[in-house]
C-alpha cells in the first residue's frame, strides 16, 4: 500500500484528488425581476426521497449565490453531453451569462436551459456552512427528467462524453 502524505493536504493536491471522482454537471438559476441569474455547479447530488431534497455546494465567494438565494424557486438543469458552451457561459461574468444561453422560465420563476437532461423546479430548504463552499439543500416541487439522455460529465479537470456500450 502507498503511503499517505498529510502534509499534502494542500488546496492544489486537494483539487486534484477531487478530480479523480467524475460529476455532473448543473445549472441553478432564477429569475431577478425578470432577467435569469444562474451559475454552474458540479457539486449536484440527490439527498433524500421523502421529502424529496438534493443539493449543490456553492462558493462562499460567489457574487451570483447572494442574490439567487432570496428567490421563492430556483431552477437546476442537469446539463446535457453537448453543453459544455451552457457550462462555460455560466462560468463567465454575470452579465455575460445568458447571451447565447437558451433558457425559460416556469411558472414559478424558476429558470431552466433548455435541452438539459432534467429540469428540478425546487426551493432552499437548508443552507450549512462547508468551510470555503455552503452546502444548499434544495426542496424539489417538480421535475422533468429524460434518464436515457447523456448528461455533460466533469472529471480531470475537463469535460468528457459517456461512452455507451451496447
């Protein structure tokens, strides 16, 4: 067996560690008066079925988390194989997000992109503080999910394609 190193236990080597597990990817957005706010996140997991919760960990240091947090619903699209251009929008300035990102908003306000692999029309029930991140625990009022669509996996740093055997 290899050693462990505690002195390793640095950011960098952190985040390289993390890498190694594979995750999808997801939007969370909302409507602000009414133009969408939203960011990536690939820290999206299911919770609990009864009630019906997930989460998503968010940056203490968000500029977009403050403002999507104070809104009734929030929208996460699990984004799909083909929108690594989605992901990246999100990841850019605020302002910049929704240029050439298709979106709708529900009846809620919650915020969707379109052509995603599912759509969670949900509410913050919880927030915990996670050291630098915020854990989100999210109630889920509705949903639409198509399981045989490819999502957009993160892992090593970049994205990469389910490989489907059959």
């Amino acid at each position: 067996m290899r050693a462990l190193c505690a002195e390793a236990v640095d950011p960098l080597t952190i985040r390289r560690a993390y890498s190694c597990f594979p995750s999808g990817v997801t939007a969370v957005c909302g409507l602000l008066d009414t133009r969408p706010i939203g960011l990536a996140a690939s820290s999206f997991t299911g919770v609990s079925l009864d009630p019906p919760l997930a989460s998503v960990c968010v940056q203490n240091t968000s500029s977009t988390w403050p403002m999507l947090r104070e809104l009734p619903r929030l929208g996460v699209s699990v984004l799909g194989q083909d929108q690594e251009k989605v992901c990246r929008a999100l990841a850019a300035e605020p302002e910049d997000r929704f240029t050439d990102t298709p979106w709708e908003a529900g009846s809620t306000g919650a915020v969707f992109i379109r052509d995603a692999t599912a759509w969670l029309d949900c509410s913050i029930h919880d927030e915990v503080p996670a050291g630098d991140h915020g854990i989100v625990l999210l109630r889920i009022h509705a949903v639409i999910a198509e399981p045989e669509a490819a999502p957009l996996i993160f892992h090593g740093s970049r994205f990469r394609k389910l490989l489907f055997a059959g």
